[in-house]
C-alpha cells in the first residue's frame, strides 16, 4: 500500500503508539496516509478505537511476525 510518511512506535507501549499518531497526524494533509510499525499487541484495539473517536480512518491492520502495521487515512 502507499503511504505519504511512517511512523515507527516498535517498542513503545501505551498510550504512546497512539500519542505519537496523533502528533504525525497533525503534520498532514487531509487524504494523506500514514503508515505505523508497532509492536504492542494492545495497539490493535487502540488504533480501531482511535480511528472511531477521531474520524481518521483505519484502511488497514496486518500482523507480521510480532509486529502489527497499521495504515491510516487523515480525514
């Protein structure tokens, strides 16, 4: 898939994976999508319920190995 930027939270636990999506997030335009690398198993349910509250939307999540990729659309 592409993406404009990526950003990777590998390592962290939350909240940050999220925090720091939203911070890129604002340095976007509308339609653009970010791509983030993660490692917390947590963050699968964050990033949905992330996209939910914000409107950003969530066009993809896979798991490779013990990592989770998650490609989002700024509203």
């Amino acid at each position: 898939m592409n993406f404009d930027k990526e950003l990777d939270t590998r390592g962290l636990n939350c909240p940050l994976p999220i925090l720091r999506t939203k911070k890129s997030l604002t340095d976007m335009q509308s339609g653009q999508v970010l791509k983030v690398r993660a490692t917390d198993p947590g963050s699968v349910k964050d990033f949905q319920a992330f996209a939910k509250q914000t409107g950003n939307e969530l066009l993809s999540s896979e798991t490779v190995e013990s990592e989770f990729i998650f490609f989002m659309k700024k509203k």
